[in-house]
C-alpha cells in the first residue's frame, strides 16, 4: 500500500495553461511556494495545453531527477473534462516512454474544507486593501481590479 509521497516520487502540478505569460508564471510561483513547504525533492509544474513545460516534459523531467513513481495532481477545483478525459490521456502518454515507472493522477482540489479559508483570506484581505489598510496583493498588483465598484 502507498501512503504518503517518498523521496522518489515526482510530483507534476498541472493547470490548463494559458496564453497570458502572467498566468502560466503563476503556475511556477506556485509550485516553488508547494516545493518550499512539502520539501517534496522532484516537484515539477505543466501545462495542459497553450503552453510549456507540457505534461509529457514534466514527467520527462521527473524520471530524469530520478523519480521512480509520478503523482499527476491537477490544479482545477472541480473535475470535468481535463480530469476525466485530457489529463490521463496525455499523462499515459507521457508515460509510454517510460516503462517501469507508475504513475497516478489525484483528484482535483474540490470540495476541500481549507478551500474555505483560503476564500476568506482571499475576501479579508481584498477587504482590508479596499479599505487602506493593506497593499495590493500578488494577483491584483498593478491591475487596479482590486477596487470597490459603484
């Protein structure tokens, strides 16, 4: 029985990709702030389509750092398509070139609890910057979005 991640496991955090750079530069920081956290050693990021590293390079990359295992985890919050259907079938893909190394594909993030607070931090600190109270963050910086509109 598997459980929990080993040090020869590479994990591949994917999103749809995009055809903004912004967004797929997202997707990095991303998975630098995970990498940091989990100290997970072979995490690597992909994207669906629009943009590189695809899936297939990801799980290249993995199996080069030594991963003897690939946790496909999509970063959507609810499964559809991509899930079902376009992330498998690119990831098995992926996977023909490298016979002997499994692979799974999570769940999507869903209806997770922490999902909650993530929200209400989110509306807090909107909240708090609308109010002067705060500097804009990452994601609105620049785009004067963040802003109370009458």
């Amino acid at each position: 029985a598997v459980s929990g991640i080993s040090g020869s496991d590479g994990i591949i955090i994917v999103d749809h990709g995009s055809r903004r750079r912004e967004s797929n530069l997202m997707l990095d920081d991303f998975v630098s702030m995970f990498r940091e956290k989990t100290k997970y050693a072979i995490v690597e990021p992909a994207h669906m389509e629009l943009a590189e590293p695809s899936i297939k390079n990801a799980f290249d990359s993995c199996v080069r750092r030594g991963a003897k295992c690939v946790v496909v985890s999509p970063f959507f919050l609810f499964p559809g398509r991509h899930w079902h259907k376009d992330i498998p079938s690119l990831t098995a893909e992926a996977a023909k070139e490298h016979p002997g190394v499994p692979y799974m594909i999570t769940a999507p993030l869903g209806l997770h609890e922490l999902l909650v607070d993530v929200v209400k931090d989110r509306i807090r600190y909107c909240l708090s910057h609308v109010a002067g109270e705060e500097g804009e963050c990452s994601v609105c910086a620049g785009t004067g979005k963040c802003r109370l509109y009458d």
